[in-house]
C-alpha cells in the first residue's frame, strides 16, 4: 500500500465503528472521499456491521476483476442484488459455467445486432419526437425509458403494443431506481420486477412451447440456450436472463439524459456534434460514461488467497470496487471532473481506465457484456439530439445528487419547445 510514498503493511481503516450511514448520505463519493482523506486507494471499513475493504483506482481494477480472484456471489445486500441481477444468472456464476452463458450474452452484441438496434432506437425516438412536439414540456427521463423499452423489446424478437410499452418502461424503470435504495423505492422496484417476472416466464414458455413464434433475436436465444451441462435453463434462470437483456439497456436512459445535460452545459458540442464524424461522436460517448455518475461501485468475495499492497485478502473477504472513483482518479485522468470528449483523441484507454461497465475481459471475466449496447445507444442519442430535434431547456433544477443512487438529474431534465428537424 502507497501511504504518503511509504510502503506500510496495514491499510488505513474507516473511522467510524460503521459506515452504513456515511455510505447512505456520501453515496457515489463514499470511497474517493476516503481514499482522499487515508491518502490510499485503498482501506478497510464496517458496512452493515460486515469488515469491507474498498479499493479504487486503475490498479485496483486489475486484481479485482481478475475473475480468479473474486466471484459475485454474496457480495451485494439481497435487496440490491434481487433487483439488478438474481439468483442463476450469469452474474453469480465463475469459471467454465459463467464462460459459457456469458458466450450467450456476447453473441447478442456482435455489429450487425448493435446496428439493428441503434436503427430501432433512432425510429423510436423520432416517433416520439413527433409526440412530444405536441406538448407543452416533457421530463426527458421518463420519455426515454419509454423510447428504449419499446426498442429494445422489439429487437429482443418482443415488440410490444403501444398500451404495453408505458407499463413495460414503468417496471424496468422502477427496478432500475430501486437498487440503490432502502425503503419504499426499494420495495416498489421488487413489486414491479415481480410483474415483470411472471410476463418473462410466460414468454419463455410460450416460446419454447411454439405458441409464440419469434425472430432470431435475444428472446429466442435465451429461451432455446443450454449450458454446459447441455440442459436448457429453468423457466425461472431463462426469465431473470431475459430481463438481464431488457433492464439494464433501458437503464441507459440516464446515460442519454447525462448526453442531453453534457450538450445544454457545453454547447459547443451541439454544433461539433452536428458537423463532425463518427470519431466526435465516439468520443462523446466515451466521455458521458467516465464524468456521469452511473454504477458507483460493485462488490465481489474472495475466491483465492492473494496480498496486494500489504494487505492480505482472504477466502470469502468482502470487496468493494470504487467505479465512479477510478473514472474520476487525478492520477489517470487530466482534470478529471472536465468534461472534455478531445482527451480520448490522444489518451488511449486499456480494460482497466474507463470501467463504468467494469474492468477486464467481457469474453472470460465479469465486465459487462452490454457495453457495445450502451456506446452504440449513446452514439445515436447523441446524433439525434443535435440532428433530428430542435428544444429548448427551460431554468429548472438539473443538479446531480450524488447520494442519490442510481444518479438522476433532480428534475429528469425537463425539455420544451420541442419540434422535429
């Protein structure tokens, strides 16, 4: 461990008797906070009266998602992990079995099914647009979940009637906003996700029964896969890893508000945007996910024994891995709270800088595997908020509380005067 450019064998360690509460009202800037004030990245602290040892930064990412080192399972409170992922699904499985289904995933995500899906995404939105041209205001949050949810069901092989797209959008968002919670916004997310359950089971079956017939697309490729064991998963695995598909692409909706705030505070942007290339927007996109706040950090236990900076990790150790801090490390990253998309034309970027989505491989660790998705959304979100859409952005509170988690915009980020181009 680095301590004011000594080597010490013990890790500073939080204060408090436990950080629960510091958590709760710090959120997203627990970790760096501490990793500031002990001058290391990293330390051992109490949360829910459990020893934790947080760590951040690029080098810390890469011991952590080592998929060796550390496993998913039991690393996140029940209530938290219930609603963003749950039991059988790929997030809770190591070695062969977790290759093997995250191969499922990846083969969901290669170009030609990201072009798909960006073309939908684009058709959508400029649907909507010519519905909220009719309005005197929208809250662009909302909208967009709507947007998403009613392209990416039909890209998943599942297009949905316009009455079902709201009560869709309505649940996905509810799971998304209940993750990082206790109480009631918690509870409403697992309320909503059991209805979202029981509409996921009932797909797999009907497809797997031919009652529904489905293009080749995500709802087919999770109902008919087999894992390893050559054994197709349960209805209830097939219906969590369907929703694995769904949900966290319509969580990108705050991505896409972050790109519409990052545009209204730096508006030059607007016209790089609209006159630039692929590359500007590529960049664009690379620069909303490191500076927005979206996964503060992600839990993990020990798998195999190992020391890193002095600090010995044991067997079944909780871990906590600081996302947003190590997007935002002075030590990688220039001015790191600036938003400034022109770094990435020369600050090349490896599997353990920029990991809003995690750190590693896709292929053989636990890094997202629906990264491509949310670039390539974010790339046509940009392009159709400079290109296809003339707004205004009326005075209205668009501060991002970082206690908050998932992060938002307090107001949703209001939009009016809206009107195609």
């Amino acid at each position: 461990m680095k301590l004011n450019g000594r080597t010490s064998s013990a890790i500073p360690r939080d204060r408090a008797l436990d950080s629960t509460l510091s958590l709760l009202s710090e959120g997203y800037a627990f970790i760096p906070n501490r990793c500031r004030r002990y001058g290391s990245d990293l330390f051992a602290a109490r949360l829910m009266l459990s020893p934790v040892v947080c760590m951040s930064g690029r080098e810390a990412a890469s011991r952590f998602y080592d998929h060796h080192r550390f496993t998913r399972r039991h690393a996140l409170p029940p209530t938290t992990f219930a609603l963003i992922q749950d039991h059988g699904s790929v997030m809770v499985l190591d070695g062969d079995a977790h290759r093997h289904r995250k191969e499922m995933f990846l083969s969901l995500v290669g170009a030609e099914a990201l072009q798909r899906f960006s073309d939908l995404f684009a058709e959508h939105w400029r649907q909507a647009v010519l519905r909220w041209a009719t309005k005197d205001s929208v809250v662009l949050l909302d909208e967009t979940h709507r947007v998403i949810t009613a392209a990416v069901c039909e890209w998943a092989g599942l297009p949905l009637a316009p009455e079902e797209i709201s009560a869709r959008a309505v649940e996905f968002a509810a799971m998304v906003a209940g993750t990082g919670a206790v109480g009631p916004r918690n509870w409403r997310g697992h309320l909503l996700r059991a209805r979202t359950e029981r509409w996921a089971r009932r797909t797999i079956e009907e497809i797997r029964s031919g009652r529904r017939e489905v293009p080749l697309g995500a709802a087919r490729t999770v109902a008919t896969h087999r894992d390893a064991d050559g054994r197709l998963l349960d209805v209830k695995t097939a219906g969590v890893e369907l929703i694995n598909v769904l949900r966290p692409t319509v969580a990108n909706a705050r991505y896409v508000v972050f790109a519409a705030i990052a545009l209204h505070e730096h508006p030059h942007w607007v016209e790089a945007l609209r006159n630039g290339d692929e590359s500007s927007r590529q960049r664009f996109a690379l620069e909303v996910r490191r500076v927005f706040p979206f996964i503060p950090f992600i839990g993990g236990r020990v798998r195999e024994p190992f020391e890193w900076r002095g600090h010995a990790f044991r067997v079944g150790d909780w871990a906590l891995m600081d996302l947003y801090g190590t997007n935002h490390d002075p030590d990688r990253w220039q001015a790191p709270e600036r938003f400034d998309p022109d770094r990435f034309c020369t600050d090349a970027i490896d599997a353990f800088d920029l990991i809003s989505h995690g750190g590693g491989s896709a292929a053989d660790g636990h890094r997202c595997p629906g990264e491509g998705i949310t670039q390539t959304l974010l790339i046509a979100a940009a392009d159709l908020l400079v290109r296809s859409m003339r707004y205004e952005v009326p005075p209205q509170d668009l501060r991002i509380d970082l206690a908050y988690i998932p992060a938002r915009p307090r107001s949703g980020c209001v939009l009016c005067n809206i009107r195609p181009a």
